[in-house]
C-alpha cells in the first residue's frame, strides 16, 4: 500500500509491502487504529529505494515461478525447447520402431 507523505512531493512516498496481511490481522478498531499510526510513522522514502518483500521469504519453487511470471518471454522460450526435444525424442523413437541398425 502507497500513499504520499505530502502534497508538494509526489515522488516520496510511505509504503509496505503486506498491507494486506496486515489489514487482514486487525479485526478491532483499536488494532486498526495503531495499524494505521505504525503506518504514518515510517520515515517516507523514495519509491526506488524502497526494500520490498523483507518480511516474506520465499522458496525455491515460488523463486523460480516468479522469475518466469517476470519475463514472460522466456516461457515462450521454454515452452519451444520442451517442443524441440519432445519432437527429438519422437523421432528417436521412430528410428527404432522402423528396426534401423545400432
């Protein structure tokens, strides 16, 4: 969740990285109170200096989707190596089927 720090500033902003999560835990208003004060008390940095995801640590699997989901040409480049290789593997077998030498 962003927002600005102040009006003549656009380019500062306070921000967090599991507003969600942590909307989602305060169920009263007195911890929904505090949550929004924890939140303008953050010093206000500049968005590309802003740490995201220090809270959250991720596996293997979830590293590896993301990197994908992030450069959505490689999926079309994997998706034509997997193609390559099944067609290899397809003409391999015929090779055989056919009762070629060894």
């Amino acid at each position: 969740m962003m927002r600005p720090s102040n009006v003549g500033d656009s380019s500062i902003y306070r921000s967090t990285d599991n507003a969600r999560t942590e909307i989602m835990k305060a169920t009263d208003k007195e911890s929904k109170k505090a949550l929004v004060k924890s939140w303008l008390e953050k010093e206000a940095v500049p968005i590309d200096q802003a740490e995201f995801n220090t809270g959250m640590s991720r596996g293997p699997l979830m590293k590896a989707l993301m990197f994908f989901v992030n450069r959505p040409v490689y999926i079309f480049g994997l998706y034509y190596l997997i193609k390559q290789g099944l067609k290899y593997l397809d003409e391999l077998g015929q090779d055989e089927s056919e009762g070629g030498e060894l």
